[in-house]
C-alpha cells in the first residue's frame, strides 16, 4: 500500500543519526497519507513520524501530523507524544484546530482483567457527563 524511497528531510525531535525515509501511499482514503520516517540507526526503531493525510475533513484546506516514539517501559516502545495541526476556511471564515495528545504512564498490569477493572475505572460515569 506504499512506496518508500530514502528522505533527506532533517528531523529536529530526532537523535543524531536517525535515518530518513519518504513515504507515498498507493491508497488514497482517510487511514492513509505521504510523509516521512525517521527509524535510529543503531536500535532500527521508529523515533518519528510526520505525514499529511491522503483525504482531509470537509472544510480542511491542510493538515499535518506529527508523531513520536520513545522507552515508555523497560522492554516496550511505542507512542510518546501525537500532535495534528488542521486549517481550513468555511466561506469567509478562516480558522486552525491543534491537537497535543502526550501518552504517558505507561504500566502493565498481572491479568487482562486487571487492565479491564482499571480501563473501566478510568472511564467517565455516564450518570455525570454532560449533556447538550
């Protein structure tokens, strides 16, 4: 579903050394876009991820997204920090929406049951949330 090619884009979020490659998706729909990867060349993972999706929401004239990984647990590495820019024009009226999500707090839990009681404490009380 893609085609990559090496990349020259510098990544400031990277370590010295990381290896650039260029993506361009085949498929054209919204789970899909073209960008770069950074991979470090010694422990050959992911350290960056920045792309633009191949279809924008309505009204979104561009989009970019950003994406970081790191140790997040002795022996586990996966998604530190997402960041999404968005801009876009109704008519007249121009406007940009960011979105930060920083993934933090990583733990395992003894049993899938555990990871469910603490998802399910974790959730908001439906009796609670607001309504419009």
């Amino acid at each position: 579903e893609y085609r990559f090619a090496p990349g020259s884009a510098a990544c400031d979020r990277c370590a010295a050394g990381a290896v650039a490659i260029d993506f361009t998706s085949l498929k054209r729909d919204d789970g899909h876009g073209d960008g770069t990867l950074w991979i470090d060349s010694s422990s050959h993972r992911f350290v960056a991820l920045h792309f633009h999706p191949s279809v924008l929401p309505a009204h979104t004239d561009s989009a970019d997204v950003t994406v970081d990984f790191g140790q997040v647990l002795p022996d586990l590495w996966d998604v530190t920090l997402a960041e999404q820019q968005y801009n876009g024009h109704t008519f007249v009226f121009h406007g940009w929406g960011h979105v930060q999500q920083r993934q933090v707090q990583y733990r395992r839990y003894s049993s899938l049951a555990e990871g469910l009681t603490a998802l399910s404490a974790a959730a908001p009380d439906a009796s609670t949330a607001a309504t419009p």
